[in-house]
C-alpha cells in the first residue's frame, strides 16, 4: 500500500461523490418535469383555485426550481428525507422497512447466484470446448434471452400451482422459521439468480479464458503445474478485477431494478413502493428511492473498482 | 551411450480456423547428447517452436503431436499421460520462454515463481528453493540477488526478466533446457550479458539444451550442433562448425548470405548541391505535460540536429528507448517539436502536421514497423493504395487503377493482390504494401521505422534490396530507423547513433569499424558475428558497460 493507491483510491471516491451530485441534481429536476400539477392532483379535480394557489405556496411549489433542489439537498444531508405528499408520513418511514425487505431478497440472491455463477463460469472456461462448456453457454444464452416475468410467472405455475410446494407469494413479514424462510424466499430467489447469473457467467469465463490464453499460463503449464493451480493462482488472481466488476453490476440489478419479481411475487420491496408513488406523483418519495438506488449502484461500482485497483500489483 | 534426446519422425498436426489440418511439423528426427546445446534454427513459421514444444510433450491449442516419437532420458513424449508429464515438466525438461516480461505473472512476486517448480513437484523445502534461488541470481550475475526476488515482474528490466526466467528454469535441476529465443526481445548490449550468463551456468551444470532462434550469430555463440529447418522439415544438421563453413544445402546459404555485410555501392555520387533536403536543428520533443519552461514533462529527443542530403540516406540506430521512433514521429509532424526547427527542401516547416500543406505532407512519408497495425484490416490492398492517390493527386478511378498496378510493379508484387485483404498477405508482402503506399504519394523523403524488424531474415534481405532499386530509379532519400547495424550499415549514407535521446556520434560506414564515441563502440562491438569464439574473445570495458546499460 503505498501513495500511489492510495491517491487513486481517493480519486476513485471522490468521482463517485461527484456522480452522485449530479445524479440527485438529475433526479430532481427530472422529478419536476414529470406532468399534472402536485398541488392539484392532491386536492382532486373539484378544489377551487384558491385552495390549490394556497397549497402550492405552503409546500414552495412556486419557488424557483434551484431553491427546491438547494432545500432538499440540505434535508437529505440532515437525513431528512421529506415528508410524503400522498399520505403525509415521514419518507423514512416509508421507506425503512422495505428497504430492508429489498436489502434481504438482495442478500439472500447474492448468496445463491455469486458462488453459483463464479464456478460455473470458471469450470466453463476450464473445460473450454467441451460438451460441458457449451451446455453452460446454451443454457445461460437461453437465460438471458428469457425475460424475467417469463421466468418469475412459470416458477409460480409449476412450484405454486402443480406442484404446490411453494406459496405463490412471498410476505416476508411471517417468518417464523428457517424452513418457512427459505420457502417464502425461494421462488424469488430463484428468478432473481437465473437473470443476474447469465451475465456474471458469461463475463467470468470471458475474462478467466482471457488470462488463460496469455504466456506465463502456458508457462506455469510448462513448469508442470496442475490445471486447478494453473487457474486459481495464475489466472484467476489476473482476471479478478474484470470478475468483480460483472458481479457488482449484476448485484446492482438487484437493488433497483427488480420490480417484476415484487410484482409478480408481492415482495414488498423498494422498487414495488417506488413505482407506486410515481402512480401518487409523490415526488419526495420519487426522488429518495432514486437516490436510493443511484447510492447502491455507485457503492458496488466503486467497491469494484477498489478491488481491481488493489489486485493490481503494478499499482501496489 | 544413449542419447538423452531422441527424435524419430515426429509429426505434428494443426487444425485451421476453416476446420482443414495441416501437417505443420513433417517427420523430423536428431538427437541430443547429455550435456549437449542443439540450436534449431529457421525462420517464422519453419516450425522450430513447435518442435522445442513437444520435448515437453506439450502442443499449442489448436496443434497436435500426430506422429513419431520424443524420447526424453527414456521416455516418450507422446506416448505419456498428461499426469505423467506434469511430472517431467519443470524437473527433467524446462523451458525458458521468448518474452519472459509476458511469461512472468504480475500479480505474483518474482522469487513465488521462481521457486514453484520446487512446490509444485515437491523438491525442497521453499527455504532450501530460495537460497538455491539466490545462488542461481548470483550464477546469472543479476543485481541485487538477495532482494531482487521479493520484487513483483513490471519492477524488473527486461533483460533481468530474461536471466530470471532461466533462474526458474534452472532450479528443479533439469537434464534439458529449452530456450525459446530467449535474447530476440532483448538489445544488443543487454543480449550479451544474457547469453553470457546462459552459457556459464549451462557448462557448469553440464545441462544439454534446446536453443531455439532465428538468428545464427547469436546461435554460433552458444550452440554445439545446428539443426536447420524450413517449413516443418530439417534441411540440414551439423556441428555449428560444419553449417558455418562448409554449409551444404542451399537454405542454409541463404541463410548465411543475409550476414554477409552489403556495403551501400557507389552511393550516387553524392549531389552535394548547395541546400540539403532536410535539416534538422536543435529539436526536443517529448511527452507528458507541458512544464513551465515549454518543454514537455519526458523528454524523449533532445536537441537533436542532422541532416539528409537531397538522394542520401540517413541511418538512425540506437537501442529501445533512445528516442530514435519519436524523432521520426517528430519529424513526420505526429509528435509535433517543443523546440526546434525542421527545415524541408528549403521551406521551414510547421512542427504539427496540422500546421503542413497538404503538399509538404505529400512529400515526406512516414513507414511504420508493423504493416500488421498500419495496414487497416478490413480495406483491400487497392483501397489501401487509392486513399492516398485521391487525398494526394487527386486521381480519377481510372488513373487510380493504371497507378496501383504500377505500385505493385514497383514493390515486386503480383497486381493481382490488389483484391487481397492484409490478413490474406505474409508479413513480406504486407510491409511491401506498407511501402507502396507511401509510394503512391511520390514523396522525396521516406522514414522508415524499423520496417525490417519484424521480418525474418532473408525476407528483410530482399525489401532493403527493394528500396536501394526503388532509390536508383525515383530518387528518393530515406531515413533508416533501426536497432539492427548491419540493415543500417548496407544501406546509409550517413549513421547517427543516439542514445538517451541524445545524438552521439554521426558517422560514415566506412569509418564504423573505428567509432570515436565510447557508446558507439559499446553499441557495435555488441553485435554477434558469425565467429563461435566471438562471444569468448569479446572484452568490452566494464566501466563503459555499466555506464551505458541501462537494464
């Protein structure tokens, strides 16, 4: 570890911290574009002017758009999130338990689809060429091109509805036991790891194939080392940063983008309250569940680019 | 006694990318004593990789050993279990690769590598596996011994890189060593060091060895026996004495005939005439940001001056990082001079290329080193040659068309290449179109950066013969970038020698047996002459060799 790393270890944040400015000052004031009028839609078509006039002026509707954004920046850094237009409870709130719900289903799929997809991947690229790769290749080609609503709605006709082994939803308030987790959370997690493996698969074996074909891999063959060696002590350590990157972008998915599954589960997580608010024109709610999810995508990213940065030896 | 090696009518088999498989290795058979230094020599593509190879049993993805057997201390080869040749790798046979920069892991230190041999055959304890390391760094007369291990690939020169990688072949005591050219990447004075060391621990240890390269000076040096290949088939074998001086087989001479010095003849008397065509004065250049002062943060050329006479030819040599391919770019206006004048034909031109008039840039052309990165890909050879007829001329397709069979005529190839793709061409034939094109814009002044670099032999023979006809009849000059004396020497007027950016020394042929500069007699005593004893007599000042290596 030395100043070099560490600058650019800094570096590194400091994008990530300005990525995030710009984001929320994008996520504002595309909030603000959306249509209808909030003060309007919250008072039902029969309000008279006045009371809308009056409405707009108590919520600052009517300030100039940069004071808004200035006013809420400051609230998020206070850890004030806003109070929610559509039923006047704290953001937080709102929020809070779902989040948790979301950060659990993530946890969970992660758990299953990272060890799952890094083996897969890396015997894929092992055994390059054969029955077995190309199996891996068909099936996770297949994955990827099957959207997720088509995965997520067969798991319920067949676990839920022939088979009747697993409920059809999933209220992960319930949970009393072990078994009664791991039944309310498998079918989503199943879905959740079938779209996020693909990719982590297709991109590990891309990236260990990579390294495999490079000289000193032909070298350590040539010193007599066996294929297991070959790949965990001279491949993989050169293809990690290309690896973890793939990962952190599929985990990402995770957190944000996973209204489908919640849908069609009734998962109460984060995605599911995001897009009801939109259908609300809730914008402090909009707007934190954006930042949300721009939070997560970037701590993953960086956490990726941290790794690589630290697995390089050129840079140590 | 039986030969530790022994070769009988191996075949080898490669699978084309359309599926066909071509017998790329045809019966080939020698042996090896013990103790004994083999050099197979060819050209690319003759094989000699391939054969080295399958003493490990081992064949590139894509190849397979068909036929014939590779008897190693009594065993074969071919006829052995992955698993059981594991065990012969890296303890009976080791292999000492081409680029060691790229052989060598970089996320792991030098001294883990070095040493794995040990561990993953069970040899030694890893403490006994590092002070037999160390004693092998110090047998290879590497700097630091103790320390230099602890250090990660990128932070050691390329030459060190190279001793270590013989260092790794070294320590599970082998029987064989095979080296896979290992001093091709490497510059003259760093080569010497190399094979130096090579050839003391290789007697001492009494280890026979497998010496793979293309060049026989360097082969004359370390090699007992020669084995001469050409397209997957021995042509010759002999004492390196015999192949030297009595070779039989016409491949060989041919081979030998590329080293014999070609002294420009009668260099068209000089036209001295009052102006010269390109003079240079005091230019710098460099990279990086630029400083306070204007001068660019690195500074690759400094203060260099020459001058190229109207149909002379300047030789530029040096070794890697001298600052020789940034001058020409600076010069051809792609790097554009912090400092410095560049005076063409009488005119003084702008340092950017953007700066230039499209006729300046017409009359100086510039020819890279790799026709494989400078030729785009997807363009035929005639649209290659017709970009810059219509960027330069101006011509209409029908000229275009009479102009690109001249070209071709001119760089003695077939015209009907024209619809070939570069993938389609051997790398002879590429860096011909290469030049063709800076042909078509009827330029008075060619730089050329390394262009015979990356060709074998006997094929950069024949181009540099191209360019002294092409001189004769259009009257051209060249400046003549390269690290190689004899290519510099059989066609220049004129020889500068840079080091560090610097011009030290200008020099006619003539006189280059006697430079004055200390760095120039470093530089041309370096390079291996086909005398076997060469090497042995060799005495180089030490003072000077460390004063000027600088890896």
């Amino acid at each position: 570890m030395n100043n070099r790393v560490l600058s650019l270890v800094l570096s590194r944040l400091l994008i990530a911290l300005i990525t995030l400015v710009i984001v929320s000052f994008a996520v504002f004031f595309a909030t603000t574009l959306l249509p209808g009028d909030t003060a309007t839609i919250l008072l039902g078509q029969a309000a008279t002017p006045e009371a809308v006039e009056g409405l707009r002026k108590a919520m600052h509707l009517d300030d100039p758009a940069i004071f808004r954004f200035l006013r809420w920046i400051v609230g998020l850094l206070q850890g004030d999130l806003g109070t929610s237009y559509a039923n006047e409870m704290p953001v937080a709130d709102l929020i809070g338990g779902r989040f948790i719900n979301t950060l659990q289903l993530a946890g969970v799929t992660a758990l299953f689809s990272v060890p799952i997809a890094l083996t897969l991947g890396i015997t894929a690229a092992m055994l390059r060429g054969s029955l077995y790769d190309r199996a891996v290749t068909v099936l996770t080609i297949g994955v990827i091109s099957v959207p997720e609503f088509m995965i997520a709605t067969s798991a319920v006709l067949i676990f839920a509805v022939y088979l009747k082994w697993l409920p059809a939803l999933s209220f992960a308030n319930e949970v009393t036991s072990l078994t009664e987790l791991l039944r309310i959370y498998a079918m989503p997690v199943i879905t959740l790891t079938f779209v996020i493996s693909a990719q982590m698969i297709r991109m590990t074996r891309a990236a260990v194939i990579e390294t495999l074909n490079t000289p000193y891999v032909e070298m350590a063959l040539l010193k007599g080392a066996s294929r297991p060696r070959i790949v965990f002590r001279h491949a993989l350590p050169n293809a990690l940063g290309p690896i973890v990157n793939a990962v952190a972008l599929s985990l990402s998915y995770l957190l944000g983008g996973v209204i489908i599954v919640e849908t069609i589960f009734n998962y109460p997580g984060i995605a599911k309250l995001m897009v009801d608010a939109v259908a609300t024109r809730d914008l402090p709610l909009i707007q934190s569940c954006a930042m949300i999810f721009c939070l997560g995508y970037l701590l993953l990213i960086t956490a990726a680019d941290i790794i690589a940065i630290l697995s390089n030896p050129r840079l140590r | 006694m039986v030969n530790l090696v022994e070769i009988r009518d191996l075949k080898v088999e490669a699978t084309t990318d359309s599926g066909r498989r071509v017998e790329i290795i045809n019966g080939v058979s020698f042996d090896i004593a013990e103790g004994e230094i083999v050099a197979l020599i060819g050209e690319s593509g003759s094989g000699k990789t391939t054969i080295a190879l399958t003493l490990m049993g081992h064949a590139r993805p894509g190849c397979r050993i068909s036929g014939g057997s590779v008897s190693v201390a009594g065993k074969d080869m071919v006829t052995l279990s992955e698993k059981q040749r594991a065990r012969v790798r890296g303890t009976e046979v080791t292999y000492v690769p081409q680029s060691a920069a790229a052989a060598f892991n970089p996320a792991t230190t030098i001294m883990d590598q070095v040493i794995e041999v040990t561990r993953i055959h069970g040899i030694m304890s890893s403490d006994e596996a590092r002070a037999r390391a160390v004693d092998l760094f110090r047998a290879l007369s590497l700097p630091e011994p103790e320390t230099i291990g602890r250090r990660y690939p990128h932070q050691v020169s390329g030459g060190q890189l190279q001793r270590l990688s013989a260092a790794m072949a070294l320590i599970g005591d082998p029987k064989l060593v095979i080296f896979d050219e290992p001093t091709t990447a490497l510059d003259v004075t760093t080569q010497i060091e190399v094979l130096r060391a090579f050839k003391s621990v290789m007697k001492k240890g009494g280890i026979a060895g497998v010496y793979v390269s293309h060049d026989l000076a360097v082969v004359a040096q370390i090699a007992d026996r020669i084995v001469v290949l050409k397209g997957g088939e021995t042509k010759e074998i002999g004492t390196t004495e015999e192949i030297l001086n009595g070779a039989k087989h016409p491949y060989t001479r041919e081979l030998l005939a590329a080293f014999e010095p070609k002294p420009r003849g009668a260099a068209g008397a000089a036209e001295s005439g009052p102006a010269p065509l390109l003079e240079i004065e005091n230019l710098i250049a460099g990279y990086g940001q630029v400083q306070a002062d204007g001068l660019p943060l690195v500074r690759a050329v400094e203060h260099v001056s020459l001058k190229v006479e109207k149909g002379r030819n300047l030789g530029i040599i040096g070794e890697s990082g001298c600052g020789k391919s940034t001058l020409a770019r600076t010069i051809a206006g792609i790097l554009p001079a912090a400092v410095g004048k560049i005076v063409f034909d009488g005119k003084e031109l702008g340092r950017s290329a953007r700066e230039r008039s499209r006729d300046e840039l017409r009359e100086m052309q510039i020819v890279f080193q790799y026709a494989d990165t400078a030729l785009n890909p997807a363009k035929s050879v005639e649209d290659i040659l017709a970009r810059p007829l219509t960027f330069y001329h101006g011509m209409n397709a029908k000229a275009r068309s009479a102009r690109i069979d001249e070209l071709l005529d001119m760089v003695r190839l077939p015209r009907n290449l024209r619809h070939r793709r570069p993938g389609e061409l051997s790398g002879g034939q590429k860096q011909r179109v290469n030049f063709a094109r800076a042909l078509a814009a009827d330029p008075k002044l060619i730089l050329c950066d390394e262009i015979t670099s990356a060709l074998d032999t006997v094929v950069a023979a024949a181009v540099i013969d191209l360019l002294k006809e092409l001189q004769r009849e259009l009257g051209l000059s060249y400046i003549f970038i390269s690290h190689d004396l004899s290519v510099v020497e059989s066609i220049c007027d004129e020889i500068v020698v840079m080091y560090g950016g610097r011009k030290v020394e200008e020099i006619s042929p003539a006189k280059i047996k006697t430079p004055e500069h200390p760095y120039s007699q470093l530089l041309f005593s370096s390079v291996p002459r086909l005398d076997p004893t060469w090497l042995d007599g060799l005495e180089q000042d030490p003072e000077l060799v460390r004063a000027y290596r600088q890896r």
